[in-house]
C-alpha cells in the first residue's frame, strides 16, 4: 500500500492503462522474457548481499 503513495495517488485505471500500453509495446512474448530476467536479477542481488555478510561474518571471527 506504501508503493500506492509513492507513486503520487495513482489509481487503478491508470496502472490498468500503463499495463495495456506497455504490452502493446513489447508483446506478449517478450513480457514474460524480461521478467525472467528481472527475477534472475533480484535473485543475483540476494545471492551478492547474502554473500557479503557470509563474508563479514568470516571476517570478525578469523579477527578473534
């Protein structure tokens, strides 16, 4: 719900409209494409914060 006021009182018409004209605009089968990628993205993200913190974790008990 915090998204909704981010985005300055945007209602559902106008994310219905945006989500019409961007499938107009990449098709129906590249939608699904850059998702996958948008996940592999975050997941990669995930994957680098975890291991820096593995890494900080290492770190202060070699220190000790």
């Amino acid at each position: 719900m915090d998204i909704l006021l981010f985005l300055g009182g945007i209602g559902w018409g106008e994310i219905i409209v945006i989500a019409l004209i961007v499938l107009l605009f990449f098709g129906g089968k590249k939608i699904p494409e850059m998702m996958k990628g948008l996940g592999r993205g975050v997941r990669s993200f995930k994957d680098g914060m975890n291991g820096k913190e593995e890494e900080q974790e290492t770190e202060k008990k070699d220190k000790e």
